[in-house]
C-alpha cells in the first residue's frame, strides 16, 4: 500500500498502527496491539503479515465482508482436520476421556499486514542447514554424499520458531557444508536475512559463519546473544577514555556540595555473588521518638557524562544482562565493580533520598532528595540478612567484615527495625490495591568447569521483600518529583491493565475448577487470591495469571496523556526506576532528571531552562530501554533452559537419579534412560494437557495430536506420584502418565 493511503488511513482510522507479536509456540499466529481496541488485532497466517518480523512496527486493516468470511471458514476446516487428524492419531495413544467437540474461534478482531513503518533492528538469526525443505522432509534418508550441483538453493531452519525458514543461495554457503551436508545435521549457523521479494513465499538470506555443535553451552550461549542482539563484546577505546584515572579519589569540591553521610550506619543487603552494589540502606533513630530512613544509590552520573563514547554505549547496551554463568555489563567494571560500587569500607559517591517516619512506618514529610557521600559499614548477602531476621546467627554462611567500629548487633538492630518498617510498609500497599504476581526464576550450582551440578526454584526471602519495599518507595518519590519538574519530559514506567481475551480466558479455567477470580481491579485481583486455601492452588493460580499480563514499559510523559501513566500491579498512578543506574540505562537519565529538578528549586528556574533531556530524546531512550530490557529477559530465559536441558541430561546418566527406560527400547533406542519427576496437570483438554513442573519452574502443553512421538498416555486414580528427589502429590493422588520419545 503506499505510503499516503496509509497516512491517510491512519488519520481517518481505517488503518492501525502497533507492534507485531508473532506467538513463539505457533507460527501461524500473530497479533497487534493498536490503541482504541480493547484486545489485540489478529493476525492469521503467515501471508496476512505480508513479511513483517515480530517486533516489526506495522500498520494494519481490520479484515471485514467477504474477506473475513474466508478467513473464518479457512479456521473451520482447519479445526475441522486437526480433529480427524486427531481421531486417526488416537489408535496409537491410550486416553481414558474424551469430550468432543470441535474448538471454535472466539469473536475477536482479525486484521492483515497493509505496510511495515519501522522494521525492528535486524540481529543474526541461528539454526540449521538442509539441503532439503525442513518442513517436507518426512522420512527421508540423510544425505551422504555431496550437495548436486543442480542445486541452487540450501534451507535455513532457525531455532527461533517466530521465524520462517530461509532460502540461501548456495553461493552464500560454506564450501564445507556443500561437500558433504551430512556430517553438520547437529551443526549451528549464522545467517542473516538480505531480502524478501513480495513475490516469495520465504526470505533469502546469507551464512554468516559457523557457530558449533548444537547442545554445548558455549555455543548456545553465543548463540542465544546473537539472536537477542546482546552486545557482549569488549568495551572501545574510546568509551575506555572516558573513565577517570586510577587511583581515584572523591575530589574535593564534591565533599562541599554533598551530604555527608559518612558517619551514619549504613549497609547494603545483595545476591551472596553480587559485585555490583546498587544501593545501601539506614535507619536513625531520632530523639523524639522518630526515625531518619535513608536509600543510598549509587551516583553513577558522576561518571557519565551526556553524549560521551561511554554515555553512547551505555545507551546501546540499556542494561546489564544476567546470564546464568556470567552478567554482561552495561558499564565498564571499573565503574560498575568498583568506583560506583557501594563497596564497604569505602567512601563512595550517591544519590541518598531520605524520610522521617514514625514507629509505625508512616511518612511525616515529604522526602529529602540529594547528593551524598556515604561509607557502607558492611555488604550482606540475602541470607545473612535473612538470618538476623529469623533471630540467628551467621554460622554456615560466609564472613562478613563490619567496618567503622560497628558490630554485627549494630547491623541486626538496623536490620530488624527496618524488617519491621518493611512489613508495615507492605500490608498498607497491599491493602491499597497492589497485586504481587512472580515467574519462576531458577538457581543452579555449577562445577569447576562450569557445568550445573544442581538447581531449584529460587524462594523469595523477608530479606527480599524487605529491600523491595524500600526500593519502591524511593522509586515512587522519585518518579512524583521528575514527573512534577519536566510533564512532558520525564521518564517514567508503566504498566497496563491485563489483555481482555487471556484475562477472560484465566477467569474462565479458575471457574472450570472451583475458584472465583475477580480481576475488575489489582485490588480484587489480589483478593481473590488471598482468598485460596489451598497453597499449591494459589501458586499454580499466580504463575498462570501472568499470560495476561503485559509487559511492563519505559515512556516519555510527553508522548502519552496522563490518563496512561499509572501502574497496574503497584497500582500507584506514577513509577519509575532509579534505583539500579550501575545496571539500567533508564536509572541513569533518572538519576539526571532529579538532580536537575533539584537544581531548579534551588536556583529558582523554571526546569525547562536546566532540562537534559528534551521530550524527543527521551521518548527514543525509552523505546531503546524497551528493546533492550525485552530482549535481555529473553536471552536470561533462553540461558535458564539451555542449563537446565544440559542439568537434566546429566541427571538422567547419573545411576543413582536417572532411570532406565524400560520397555520402550523399540522406539526410543537401547540405553536410553531419563528423570523421572512429578508435574501437575492442571488442565486437560481435547486435544492437549497442561503440565507444571515445578520442582523446575517449567510449564508445559502436551498436544496429543502431535504424538507421533508419544508412546502413551495413561491416567490412574488413587496412584501414588513418584518424584526426583522427593515424594508426594497433588490433590487426591490421580497420576497421568506420559511416554515419548
């Protein structure tokens, strides 16, 4: 379409503009989400998005009459095929009940792909090559020999399943790979995306280079950055020569501008390996009964200076990526280990914001913003501070070195009082409407080769949610002070209401199985999972309550009217992040803002006139912190699951843990062995059952019209569950038994 009809249409809104989301379980399936609709736009099949990437920004026509017809029967035969498709598969898998019935597509908006207006940042894509279509192969032998020379094109499979095979002309291939295709079948590649003719049923792309054998970590590590498009490399020279000579020192004329925090009993309270140190936390008791409580953030601006190489990079990377074996960092480690660090022992430069509070932890004043100089007297880890709380001492755990003549009564003392704030703090949020819903996350402990020899679901502590609580509340006087300085410049973080469909559909299953869900509000949200018994229940609940969510975003209070501006799960009207600058580029501009509010006030100027950042510059570091932040909780996610494929592996060589599969020797192959380890199933429907796995955080839908794999699928009454590790079960014992390949 071009591009005036499009501009055209977008005024008239006949067209809509938002981001492509295409679903990593179904290629087919694709959806946008465009202002004035109050559920994503859907996109079917691959030729509706007329070549567009996920993450694509697209401008779409609603599909209506006759189009939409065909569409809809185009579903209705589908549906109508998986389910004979279904009926043949079932000869050869064992399922005790069966329902009927054929599904049915809701009523929802379906629309197509009319133009693409911005086309995310191209990264490398990674998979395999085949001389054959991947996806008309069949059975077909492997190739032994070489590729013929009548050959003109080779295919790409990526693993991302978000995206479509890739035709690369042969002359873009490896000599290597064409001489004999056979011996790479567990070989990854590199390739990236040159073109993709309207005309073409697939893109062309070029090889650009060898990764390794599929399955090692450091290959799948490199792997899982480039497609996330993670920089991981050195830092330049250029950004290196904007870092302050060693030894350094606090000049001087810092100490004069400050505050002078040095004599105040100040600690940090951090992951047992963080090297990093954010932020520091006080408490002093006043004489009248009161108390000084303090959040001490790095002072990372001090550093960076705006438009510098270094401030450029920082920009570019948005964020410190945690991968499982290793984080990337967003600073040099100069910076972020060491001269920003709030290491103990040492003065360091901060950003402090301070409140009086009285015994209940009730504010009597507005907060007090500045900049500081602090001396942290010692650095906890969660576990030291969770020890003090439960009133014990620090035997089994790493020592400790407390400085400045304090000792580890002065640190428990601080560290009670401010549990105790922190608990007070969290019921009066939660009484006024926030909602608390958590993924799972994983720990694992590797050996000295880096391989992980154990892992678990990582429990969230009364030392988490102690240093959370004092976190949101700076995070939240600091986003109503910028916010109240630069209206249409400040940069803030927001969070929407669940998406209608998913959210209905949640509501609907929690029915099915006995549970009222009220989500008018996060309040009632909150409520009614409160209102569950059953703990199981109630986890199992949350963790599924979070598909609807939606992701959480940076903006511009320039570019969004107000009415936008509130956080759905915090459910306060302003948010922002100032806590993390070592690690988030967003922090860092906020960081820059509130100082130069600050500076306003006191020299008695309008902001605009002390502004750093204009509305425009930070609506593009917003969407850039958006990209980053997405596509670093991707390749976080990525890195868990590749080490608890590599974990589960080894666990099922190990005599004593793993078990041998018996009895499916004809379709698995000899030796074969595996883990075996209980899963909830806590839907079943058609065509499918939904598991969770939560001994390792692993949700998974089983399809059984897929099961040309499976070997059977057995469900017993009364059976007793067996498990990795431990023993046990759910509800009244049913067990569903499944075999596969």
């Amino acid at each position: 379409m071009p591009i005036e009809k499009v501009e055209e249409g977008l005024k008239n809104k006949t067209l809509h503009q938002g981001l492509l989301r295409i679903n990593k379980r179904s290629f087919f399936d694709a959806y946008v989400t465009a202002e004035g609709f109050t559920d994503d736009i859907y996109i079917p099949g691959k030729f509706k998005r007329n070549r567009a990437f996920d993450g694509d920004m697209v401008v779409v026509q609603i599909l209506e009459g006759a189009e939409l017809s065909k569409e809809l029967e185009r579903e209705e035969r589908e549906a109508v095929g998986k389910k004979a498709q279904e009926d043949e598969r079932r000869r050869n898998v064992m399922i005790e009940e069966d329902d009927g019935g054929i599904l049915v597509a809701e009523s929802r908006f379906y629309g197509k792909v009319v133009y693409i207006m911005d086309k995310k940042e191209a990264h490398m894509v990674i998979g395999t090559l085949s001389v054959d279509n991947p996806g008309q192969r069949g059975n077909a032998p492997p190739l032994t020999g070489p590729v013929s020379s009548s050959v003109n094109t080779i295919w790409f499979r990526p693993n991302d399943q978000r995206v479509p095979f890739i035709v690369v002309p042969v002359e873009h291939v490896p000599i290597e790979f064409l001489k004999t295709p056979g011996e790479f079948n567990d070989t990854l590649w590199k390739v990236s995306i040159s073109k993709w003719p309207a005309h073409c049923q697939y893109p062309y792309g070029k090889v650009g280079g060898m990764m390794g054998l599929r399955g090692e970590i450091p290959v799948e590590t490199e792997s899982l950055l480039l497609e996330n498009g993670i920089t991981w490399s050195d830092f330049s020279e250029e950004v290196l020569a904007c870092l302050p000579p060693t030894p350094w020192a606090i000049p001087d004329s810092e100490y004069a501008i400050r505050k002078d925090f040095r004599s105040t009993r100040i600690f940090s309270v951090d992951p047992l390996t963080a090297r990093d140190l954010d932020d520091a936390l006080s408490v002093v008791p006043l004489a009248d009964g009161t108390f000084e409580v303090g959040v001490h953030i790095a002072d990372v601006s001090h550093f960076v200076d705006i438009n510098t190489e270094l401030d450029k990079e920082a920009q570019n990377r948005s964020t410190t990526v945690y991968l499982t074996q290793k984080a990337i960092p967003m600073l040099p480690r100069l910076l972020c280990e060491e001269l920003c660090s709030l290491n103990p022992g040492v003065e360091r430069l901060a950003f402090s914001v301070t409140w009086l509070m009285d015994k209940d932890a009730n504010i009597l004043r507005e907060p007090w913003f500045g900049k500081s100089v602090i001396k942290s007297c010692a650095k906890l880890s969660y576990d030291h501070a969770q020890a003090l709380i439960e009133g014990k001492d620090w035997t089994g755990l790493p020592a400790v070195e407390i400085t400045g003549g304090y000792t580890i009564d002065d640190v428990r003392e601080d560290t009670l009082r401010l549990y105790e704030f922190s608990t007070k703090m969290r019921a009066r949020r939660y009484e006024g409407g926030a909602l608390s819903i958590n993924s799972f996350k994983l720990w694992f402990s590797l050996d000295n080769t880096g391989n992980p020899i154990n892992t678990g679901v990582y429990e969230l502590k009364d030392s988490n949610r102690m240093i959370e609580e004092f976190m949101l509340l700076a995070n939240m006087a600091v986003a109503k002070k910028i916010s109240g300085a630069f209206s249409t410049s400040a940069i803030l973080r927001r969070h929407e209401a669940p998406k209608p469909r998913p959210l209905k559909q949640f509501i609907e299953f929690a029915a099915d199985i006995g549970y009222t869900i009220d989500a008018t509000t996060s309040q009632t949200f909150q409520s009614s999972f409160d209102a569950i018994e059953s703990q199981d229940v109630q986890n199992v609940l949350r963790q599924l309550a979070i598909k609807p969510m939606q992701r959480a975003k940076y903006f511009c209070t320039g570019l969004l009217e107000s009415d936008y501006w509130g956080h759905y799960a915090l459910n306060v009207p302003l948010y922002t992040h100032f806590t993390s600058p070592i690690r988030r580029y967003c922090d860092l501009i906020v960081h820059r803002q509130l100082q130069a509010a600050l500076k306003a006030e006191e020299t008695k100027v309008l902001p605009e006139e002390v502004e750093p950042h204009d509305t425009d510059s930070v609506g593009h570091f917003a969407q850039t912190c958006n990209d980053r932040k997405f596509s670093s909780k991707d390749a976080q996610d990525a890195s868990q699951r590749l080490y608890l494929c590599v974990y589960l592996h080894a666990l099922s060589q190990t005599p004593s843990r793993g078990i041998p599969l018996t009895g499916l020797e004809a379709i698995l192959g000899r030796d074969k062995r595996g883990v075996l380890v209980e899963a909830l199933v806590y839907r079943v429907a058609e065509r499918s059952f939904d598991v969770i796995v939560e001994r390792y955080g692993v949700e998974k839908r089983c399809w059984v019209e897929e099961s040309g794999a499976m070997y059977g699928v057995s469900f017993e009454k009364g059976a007793p569950a067996a498990r990795d590790g431990g023993s046990g079960g759910h509800g009244d014992g049913k067990v569903l038994s499944v075999y596969w390949k």
